[in-house]
C-alpha cells in the first residue's frame, strides 16, 4: 500500500528504523539524511529512498516542507512488489529533473488540499513512485548511455562552468550534431543540457556558499550567472531556499 503525507522535519537529529520502505521528497527546504551509513541531502532536487529495516538518521535544515510516501509490501499486486524491491535494493539519493518537481508540486498541493482522502494520497504516492522508477531505471536511457561520453562532457562543463555554454558547444564535445546531442542527452541523463547545466551551477554555488566567505555576487559570477538575482530566484526556484538562508543554516 502507498500512503503519501505531508510533514516538516525537526532540525533536531533522529535515528530510527521501520519496517516499510520510504521515498522522501521536499516541497521546500532540505534535510540531511544518513541510510545505513550511505549519507545525502534531500531537496528540490534530490530525493532519498530508504529501504525498509535500513537504519537511518535524519534532521530537516531550517524551514522545510516533506512530501513521504510510506510503502507497505501489503496488499500490492506482484508489478508494483516487483518495482519497491528493485527500487529499494539500496539506500538511494536520485536527482530530480524540472518534469518531476512538476508533478512533486502538484502533489503536495492536491495533498494539502485534500490530503484526508485515503484513495487520493495511495494514487498520488504510486504516480510519484512508478515516475521515480522510470527516472532511475528507463530503458530507453540505460540503452541511450553508452553512447555519450558523459566524463568528457562533465569536465568541459566543469571547466567552463563560469561562462555561457551552448547545447551547440557540447554537442561538439561529443561529436554529434546539436539536434541529435539534444535528444539523446534527454534520453540518457533524464533532463535537457540546459536544465543540466542549470543544475551543475547551482550545485557548484551550494558548494561555494557552504565552503567559502566569498561575496554572493562572486560565487555567481564563478558559477556563470548573470547577476546575483539570478541565482537567487534559481536557487529558490529549484532548491527551496536562498543563497543567504544556505549560508546561514550551514554557518
């Protein structure tokens, strides 16, 4: 059975164990989380699967909003056993492309709307589930895989990061042409290049906040935003919070 409910986390630390498996999502905010030793963060664009009997702490940072579904092997058909068990083989942190935060937000809202309704929160914990699974285990994207030289095109784009890259740029880089690179780069990483780029700078600007005392307008400059608003309304947008509140939760 799939049962999908809204929390906040407690900043204090926690340590338990259940029985059922766990998929941890956040509406706003983040939390730490540690599964069976395997540590990672959950935010808007990360997720935390934890599988049942896994001993794991946690702690939410700050204000925070959590979507979990609670999934109990009950009362399931033999499709849907077989997707947890192939999901929850191990503690997990999936990245979250843009579509999925998508249909993140319109569950939390329908959940906050109408979360007392049991049929509506099983319906809306296996829609989140069954799209999870597709992102981690999408055929069409292990097939696609191989064929790109993702290392390469990770350290072009690290190396350039400060800059304006263009899908035309890498699409060099992996020696196809920017139509073809478009479509097999969404195939294989489960996002556009652009929402990919996005992604590799604002994880660069998470690291520098957390690391540095550099000024705001720097770490955007050396993580290729045009200004410090643009992060700003970035990171809030994709990771629940500002810059500033980032620095402050860590200091």
């Amino acid at each position: 059975m799939f049962n999908a409910r809204l929390t906040c986390l407690d900043n204090q630390a926690h340590e338990h164990t259940h029985d059922h498996h766990q998929l941890v999502l956040s509406l706003s905010g983040r939390a730490e989380f540690e599964v069976n030793g395997c540590g990672g963060e959950v935010c808007r664009m990360r997720a935390c699967l934890v599988p049942g009997d896994a001993d794991h702490q946690f702690a939410g940072v700050g204000d925070n909003r959590m979507l979990i579904v609670d999934l109990h092997e009950s009362e399931i058909s033999a499709n849907d056993l077989q997707l947890l068990t192939h999901l929850f083989d191990a503690p997990r942190y999936p990245q979250l492309d843009p579509d999925f935060q998508n249909l993140l937000s319109y569950a939390g809202a329908e959940l906050e709307r109408y979360g007392s309704d049991p049929m509506l929160t099983r319906s809306l914990g296996g829609v989140l589930l069954r799209a999870l699974h597709l992102r981690v285990f999408g055929e069409q994207r292990t097939r696609v895989h191989a064929a790109l030289d993702m290392q390469k095109i990770d350290a072009y784009i690290s190396t350039h990061l400060a800059r304006r890259i263009s899908v035309a740029e890498l699409a060099q880089v992996a020696c196809l042409s920017p139509s073809h690179f478009h479509v097999q780069f969404k195939d294989a990483v489960g996002m556009s290049p652009h929402q990919y780029l996005l992604k590799n700078r604002l994880d660069r600007a998470a690291r520098l906040l957390r690391s540095s005392n550099l000024p705001l307008i720097r770490i955007a400059e050396e993580c290729g935003f045009s200004s410090q608003s643009a992060l700003t309304t970035a990171m809030r947008r994709y990771m629940g919070l500002t810059p500033k509140r980032l620095r402050t939760d860590e200091a």
